[in-house]
C-alpha cells in the first residue's frame, strides 16, 4: 500500500506533463485532466493520513538508491500532504472558470501542477538535497505563477520581489544544509537527526554548535518564506497576480517556514537561545503586520497584511516551543484565508452595487461621529476573558498535575487559547443584536470553546505529530526561560492587552479620539502609511548597488 | 607550477583583469557557432593546467571570489543578453577556483560543463533573439513571451539553467563547490551564495525586461515547433544529466 502512495506526489508532476504535452488537443478540457489527478492525488493523501493516523511514530521512506534522493512519510509530512492536496485542489476548481478568459490557460495549469507536485515534494523530502531542489523551486514557480499575465509590468515587478526575498532565503538554507553534511557525512534527513541525538554539542566552523548555527539559518529561510518583518515586503503587494494564486500562496505557500520549523525540530530542541530570537521576531512581525493591516484601505492588501500578522503569530508559537500548535495555526490560517482570497473577487463585485455598510449605531459612531446611544458592557466582557482562563488553569491545577503553573507551554497555550478568544469576543460583540442575553450566552460559549479547543487541539496536534512525550517536554524546555522571568512577561503582556482593551472602552464612551497625542497619531500614522520606510530603504539600497554597477561597467568598458 | 602556467592558468579559467580579455573576444564573435566552440573550450586549457597543482593558494581564491562577485555585480545591470552571458560564464568559471580540488580532473571538468552546456545553448537561443528582433536588448525587445511564447519559453529554461537553478546540472555542481568551498572556510562559501544570488537577480531583471509587454503585430514569427522541441529535448536531457549524474557525484 505504502508505495502507492508516491503517487501522491507523482500525480500533479504527471498532469503538469500531460498538459503541456497535450494543450494543443486538450485546449480548455486541460483544466479537467488537472483536476481529475489533483482529486486522486487528494485521496491518496487522505489514506496516507489514516495509515498515519493508526501509527503516527511510524516513518516510511523511499530511497532512490543514491546518497540522496529519499521520501519520507511521517505524521509531519503526511498531515501536511492533506493540506495541500486539499488547498491546490480547491483552487484548481476555482481556476476552471475564473481563469477561462485569461491567455496561456494550459499554461497556468500546468504551473499550478507543478507547483503543488513541489510542495507535496517538499513536506515528503527526506533528504537535505530533496529538501533543497523543492525548497528552490518553490521561488522559481511562484514567480512565474504570479507574473502569469505577461502584459502586466506590476505583476512582474512584484513577483521580481518575491523572487528576490525567496532566492535570499535560500542561502541560509544552503549553508545550514552543507553544514549538517560536513558534520555528519549523510543527506538524510533521519540518519542526520539520529546522530545528532547521539552528539548534540558537535561543533561546526569557527568552532561554533552545530545545533544553534543550524537553528538560526533554519529560522532565517523561514522568515524569508513566511513573510516575518524586514523580510515582508514582497507579500502584500503580489496582489497582482492571478487570484486563484494569491489564494494558493496565502494558504499554503508562505505556511512553509512553519514547516521547516517543524521538520527541524530535532535540532531546535538541541538549541538554547534560538527558539527566543524566533519568538521575538515572531512577535514584532504579527504586531507590525496585524497594525499594518488596520490601515490598509484594499481589501487584498489588507489581507496580505493579514497573513503577515499571521505568520508571525504561528513563527511565535514555535518560539514558544509549541511547534504542533504552530502547524495546527497554519493549517486553520491556510483554510480560512484561502476562502477569504477566493471569495475577494464577489465581495468587490457586490461593494460596487451596494456598499453593504450597515447604518447602524456602530456606522455612526465610526463614520458619522455620533456617540454610541447606549453604553456598551465592555468590562463585563473582559472580565469574561479572565475568569474562564483562570477557571481553565485552576482545573487542570487540580485535576491534570499538580505543577501545571510550572509548565511553561500548559501556560502558553492557555494564554494563546485566552488572547484569541478574547479577540472573538470582541468581534462577536460587534455583531448586531436585539437579545443582549442570547449575546452573552453565545459569546461565554464560543470563549470557552474557543479556549478549550485551542488546549485540546494543541495537545492532540501534539501527541500526532511528536508521540514521543520526552521529545515534547524537551521542545518545550529548549524555549523555556527563567520562571520569574517568565511570569513577569506573561502579566506585563496580559496588562498591556487589557490596557489596550480599556483604552478602547473608555475611547468609546468618551465617544472620540484622545485629542490631548494628536500629533503623534499623526506622526505614528505617517510611519506606518509608509509601511514603517522599509519598502522605500530597500528600493534606495537596489538604486545604489545597480548605479555602482553601472558606473562600474562604463569604468571598465563593459568588458 | 611555473609563473608562465599560472598566468595562462588565470586567462582560460578566467580572473580579473585577465577575464577581460575573454569578455572582449566574446563580444566581438557574433557566430553563434563561435560562441559555442568558444564557451565550451575556452576554460579547459586552464583546467588541464591546473592539473596536479594541488592546493590553490588562499591569496588567489580570494582573487577568484573577488572576481566572480564582480562580475556577478556588474551583471545587475546589463540589458545586452550576450554580454550578460559572458559576464555569467566568466563569474561561474571563477569559482571553479575556490571549491574545487584541482587534482580531482572529472569533477572540476563537470563543473565547467555544468555552466558550459546551458550557456552555449542559450547562445543559440540569443542568437534566434537577435535574428528576428537585430538585438537581444532590454528595451529594443519586449513582450516575448505574447509575440514568441516558444521562444520565450525556451530562453527561460535556458537562463534557469544558467543560474543554476534545480535539477539542471549547475545547481547540483554549484552545491557541490560551496560544500568544498565550506571545508576551507565558511566565508568562502558564503561569497559564493552571494555570487549565486547576483546571478538570479540580474537574470530575473533582464529576462522579466525582454519577456513582459503588451503583444504588438511585430511579423516575426516564432521558433518552429520541431525546433522547438529539439530545444526541449536539450533541456530535458540537461535536466536528466543534472538528475542522474552531476546529481550523483553528491
């Protein structure tokens, strides 16, 4: 059974040659054969996880026969072939029609083939050199994808970006691959992780640890891919390229630094500091993206931005050394904001009939600045979110183990579990009611749904994807830091959200804008509508190294 | 090794300012089939004299790598295909210098080849270029890909090719190399990333400035589709050589 499942990956590979093979014969039935095989590649992909389900210790690999060249399906890559199979088929659907005015129709299908055959490959290499090749083409396709209309000069500058930051990725990558060969003279991924198991303080060049050199040029490829800051700009503006695209990178491409974490977990968890540089950039990257967001007035920008916040939120999980809780993140992230991408295009088409914004108290209080008619229960709402997190923590402090306080990642994913569902609650609340009971009752559950299920979920995402219990708690104790420490954060943080949260209650009963820092909101939203100057630093940087470069050339004579 | 040797050494495995003569031999050869032969031997005097010389000094890597990222700098900016080319060939050929253990023969030969192959095909891709449109410039021609989408295509592949991108031989050789490069000193190796990285932005720059545009009715036509395919065809075996060979000296 198990080889069959190659064909997982095979399939899209196969479709992309027919395709091109036969687009001349097939012309827009094209579509139709990459759909049939992406739907079998699917199924395939779902046995794979039901064998995976049965065993999830269990790891198959497939070798070529060479030094490199292995597939390996474990719980990590089979959960993740899901994924794919799944997103790149529903955008393959989505393309049949949205796609059958655009030029090069074969064409475009057969780089989306290729693309997901990639990523298949990608979460399935069990080697470094596997690893690389999928990694590489990754960058090469999508810049294509994305520069799919070849009339469109902003299509292919943005795409040049993307090209660029991803081939920039690449190099860390590169480096940490060639040095996990030189110290342990194998490719393969398993035999790589088992002696490192065996000798986890090998040292590398400048006498430096292996583990933590690896760590940190692994963390930096992810950034590259997930958009993390000073390496985002690329993201929000390759909204020019096809939607079906734009749906397929948000859910499932930019989700590949996550997974390259994950899959480098057996050297994460050999390292001391690293996991505390991924949290931080993490954290500045989903702040900055998530405020970047609110001030986009394109609803495609907007939710570019959006997955900036995002990414940065799931690199934060894996900082944090909930690593399953990270793929878990993408996995949800991936579904909902591949339906936003693809549902994008009606919403625009129904705002140029009708605005679609309701005239309602909260119309009037943005917009109109009229104050709200009734004040609203904000601190009953947030003292909701303490006392269901703090019930949460009590009952495990008496019902799971005694030392739950001391368990960092316990703490941490209750304290995810408590700033998301807060986060709904507030959503929620805006949503317009007659029946203020039904409200709370809605909104105490989904909380608690919300909580529980984000506990729950991790843990189950846990045990599947890393079984072995001592590997977990040791994942957890590599991101670990001092406990006092670590109070101390988690209460600043929780003040800082709840401060942030009684601003906007008593804003909103004053029913306006603090006048007293105008100036510096001015100031602070000049920053960000320029995006924080990073666009602007990088495109001065590029004009001086090519005027250097051609002042070179004219030097020397072009020759 | 005698100074004579290592001189002839640096012409034909070409470091700077000795590469300039190579790039201006280049430009004024306009025959395809002179570029070709031209591509393909040039370097391999140097490699057979650097045959049996054993370690290359540390001061002429540094010449080498210095070398590579300049010309892979000064290639930012070309919009001349063929003059990129032999800027691209003289960088590529440069590292040889820093990975590569000169005794090893049938290795730093595969390496060459590796760079070689794809350039002397893009040179006869550049010259269908030239033939139609004059000039193979950025500026001078645009919209390939909706005028010439065969063409197109094909000058894509190539130029991934060049680049060294997967699973054409050059990737696997230039991973090979920076492994070399790594064992001797990690700053080595990370100069010849920034050379790799060089090559595909100006790749990208040129090639997006000759592909993208609206279609015009210009009356030249495309490749045909026998040529066409015999291009493929030369692709996919480079693909297949890169797999199945380059791919396994790893």
């Amino acid at each position: 059974m198990y080889p069959l499942l190659l064909l997982v990956i095979a399939l899209p590979f196969v479709s992309a040659v027919l395709i091109q093979g036969l687009a001349h014969r097939l012309q827009r039935r094209s579509a139709y054969l990459s759909v049939a095989l992406a739907w079998l590649s699917f199924v395939l992909a779902c046995v794979a996880l039901w064998l995976a389900l049965g065993d999830s210790a269990r790891v198959v690999e497939f070798s070529s026969g060479l030094s490199w060249g292995i597939i390996r399906f474990d719980a990590l890559g089979v959960l993740m072939c899901v994924v794919i199979a799944a997103i790149s088929l529903i955008v393959r659907i989505y393309s049949i029609r949205y796609m059958i005015e655009e030029a090069g129709y074969a064409r475009f299908f057969t780089l989306l083939d290729l693309m997901s055959g990639t990523l298949l490959l990608l979460v399935v290499a069990g080697d470094l050199i596997i690893l690389l090749i999928a990694w590489h083409l990754v960058g090469v396709l999508l810049y294509f994808l994305l520069g799919h209309d070849t009339r469109s000069e902003s299509a292919w500058r943005y795409a040049f970006w993307t090209w660029i930051t991803y081939r920039f990725g690449d190099v860390p990558l590169v480096l940490a691959a060639l040095l996990l060969f030189q110290a342990f003279d194998s490719w393969s991924l398993s035999v790589i992780f088992e002696r490192l198991a065996v000798a986890p303080q090998t040292t590398t060049v400048f006498d430096l640890p292996l583990a933590e050199v690896v760590g940190t040029l692994v963390a930096v490829a992810a950034y590259a891919r997930s958009a993390q800051f000073l390496l985002h700009s690329w993201l929000p503006y390759t909204m020019s390229g096809p939607t079906p695209v734009s749906a397929l990178m948000h859910a499932g491409i930019v989700n590949a630094g996550g997974f390259l974490i994950n899959r480098f977990a057996p050297v994460f968890v050999e390292t001391g500091a690293v996991l505390h540089w991924v949290f931080l950039v993490g954290l500045a990257t989903a702040v900055i993206g998530s405020v970047l967001m609110l001030t986009q007035n394109d609803i495609k920008k907007a939710l570019g931005y959006s997955t900036m916040g995002q990414m940065g939120f799931m690199v934060m999980e894996c900082g944090v050394g909930a690593f399953s809780l990270a793929i878990f993140h993408l996995i949800a992230h991936g579904l909902f904001k591949g339906t936003l991408f693809l549902s994008a295009g009606e919403v625009i088409g129904k705002a140029r009939q009708h605005d679609g914004v309701p005239k309602d108290p909260l119309y009037g209080y943005v917009v109109e600045k009229t104050p709200a008619p009734t004040r609203k229960p904000w601190l009953a709402m947030a003292m909701m979110t303490l006392l269901v997190p703090a019930l949460v923590l009590f009952a495990a402090h008496w019902l799971v183990a005694q030392d739950f306080y001391q368990k960092q990642g316990a703490v941490v994913l209750l304290f995810f579990g408590w700033i998301t569902g807060a986060q709904l609650i507030f959503v929620t609340y805006r949503m317009r009611t007659t029946n203020l009971w039904r409200l709370f009752g809605m909104v105490i559950a989904s909380f608690v749904i919300v909580v529980l299920g984000y506990t729950l979920i991790s843990h189950a995402f846990d045990v599947f994807l890393y079984p072995d219990e001592v590997f977990r708690a040791r994942l957890y104790a590599a991101a670990g830091i001092d406990v006092l420490w670590f109070d101390v954060l988690v209460v600043l943080v929780t003040l800082v959200i709840v401060s942030g949260w009684l601003r906007t209650y008593y804003l909103e009963r004053r029913a306006g804008v603090d006048q007293r820092c105008g100036g510096a909101w001015l100031a602070f939203y000049a920053l960000i509508s320029r995006e924080f100057y990073v666009n602007d630093a990088y495109a001065w940087l590029a004009r001086r190294l090519e005027a250097g470069a051609s002042r070179l050339n004219v030097w020397l004579r072009w020759v | 090794m005698a100074q004579m040797s290592w001189l002839l050494a640096v012409l034909f495995l070409p470091l700077f300012p000795f590469s300039m003569i190579f790039n201006l031999l280049w430009q004024r050869c306009t025959a395809s089939w002179l570029r070709v032969i031209l591509l393909l031997l040039w370097p391999l005097p140097g490699l057979w004299l650097l045959q049996g010389v054993g370690e290359i000094p540390v001061a002429i890597q540094g010449w080498a790598l210095l070398s590579a990222v300049l010309y892979a700098f000064r290639a930012l900016v070309v919009r001349e295909f063929s003059i990129w080319m032999g800027f691209v060939a003289v960088s590529a050929w440069a590292l040889l210098w820093l990975g590569m253990p000169a005794t090893q023969s049938a290795v730093a030969l595969a390496y060459i080849e590796s760079f070689s192959l794809p350039l002397a095909l893009l040179a006869l891709l550049v010259a269908e270029v030239e033939q139609r449109h004059g000039a193979a410039y950025a500026g001078v021609v645009s919209a390939l890909a909706a005028n010439q989408p065969r063409l197109a295509a094909m000058l894509v592949l190539a130029v991934l090719a060049v680049i060294a991108s997967p699973v054409f031989p050059a990737f696997f050789m230039m991973l090979a190399n920076i492994a070399s490069s790594l064992a001797q000193h990690p700053l080595l190796a990370t100069g010849e990333m920034v050379v790799w990285l060089l090559w595909s932005w100006s790749a990208m720059r040129l090639l997006q400035a000759l592909l993208v545009g609206p279609a015009v009715v210009s009356g030249h036509r495309d490749i045909s589709a026998r040529r066409g395919g015999m291009y493929a065809l030369t692709l996919v075996l480079l693909a297949g050589f890169g797999l199945f060979i380059f791919g396994g000296q790893l």
